[in-house]
C-alpha cells in the first residue's frame, strides 16, 4: 500500500496498453483521468482486445486478444467502428462496480478510490472489497481508425522509454 497516493487527474489521453489497464494490482492504483488505448474491436460486443507487439522479445509477447477490456459508448455520438477493427480509443478511465449491475451503470474513478482509502481507518478489509468489486472501462470520447496498429504501440512503448531514461 505503499503506492497509495493521489494523483492529479491527467487531463491528455495518455497511451497505456489493454494489458497494464487490466494487470494493475489494484484498481486504486490505475491512472487517474484520460487515457488512450490501441487494440482490436470485438465482434457484437463494446470490448477492446490487446494486439500482439512483434517487436518485443517472444518471451514476452501474447496472442491478440489474450485481455479484454470493456468500452463504453454511452456518450459517444460519433460513428462505431466494426468488430475486427484496429482502433485507438481515447477516453476516460473510469471503475464500474460489478456489484450493482452486470452493465457499466455505477461508476467510479481510480482518485476516488485512493481519496476513500487515505479516509478509512480500516484500509485492508476496504483494499480487499474494492479489489473484487470494480472493474476497469474506457468511456469513449473518441475512436479512431489505425492502419499500423502494432508499430504504433511499439512506437508509444519506445517514447515512453525515452521519457522514462531522460525525464528532462
């Protein structure tokens, strides 16, 4: 818990990969604000799948679709793109909470989480609860067709390392 601390709302769609929205340890600990994420459209259903990266070593690649992530278009108004699709979805990261409805009706964010948790008094049994009870979804606010879906997240991987190794 030592990670539990607040974060500003990030107010840019930063690029995260399916992968690391859906690993996060706990969903206190996902980035708090916008977000932009590169995969593939399922078919019939609002999910994005994860794209295998080529460029990383084998050791560490997954076949497309291994993580599934929930979208939510309930205040997009643009055009939907087709299952299959390559796509790059920029929006909000927002919690649904799997205990009220099997849709994405009650939500919540990762900075409220974290604000509840510096609050209580009892921090592991709420840590616990919160664990199991929500789940994380992109909120649409944009999507945009990408030919080069893979190089692209190659791409956003390498400038993030720059970033990282040369934090200016």
């Amino acid at each position: 818990m030592d990670q539990l601390k607040f974060l500003e709302y990030c107010d840019f769609f930063k690029p995260i990969l399916v992968e690391e929205i859906l690993l996060v340890e706990h969903p206190s600990l996902l980035p708090n604000g916008k977000c932009s994420a590169i995969g593939k459209m399922a078919h019939g259903e609002d999910k994005l799948l994860s794209l295998m990266i080529p460029e990383l070593p084998g050791s560490f690649q997954l076949e497309d679709g291994t993580f599934v992530l929930d979208i939510s278009f309930r205040n997009y108004r643009g055009k939907r793109p087709q299952g299959g699709d390559h796509v790059e979805v920029c929006g909000t990261l927002m919690l649904y909470d799997t205990e009220c409805s099997a849709d994405i009706n009650s939500t919540t964010t990762s900075g409220f989480l974290r604000e509840r948790l510096m609050e209580t008094d009892n921090i592991d049994e709420l840590f616990k609860e919160m664990r199991l009870k929500y789940k994380p979804f992109i909120e649409v606010e944009y999507i945009n067709p990408v030919k080069e879906a893979r190089r692209m997240i190659a791409c956003n991987l390498r400038m993030r390392c720059l970033q990282t190794n040369n934090p200016g």
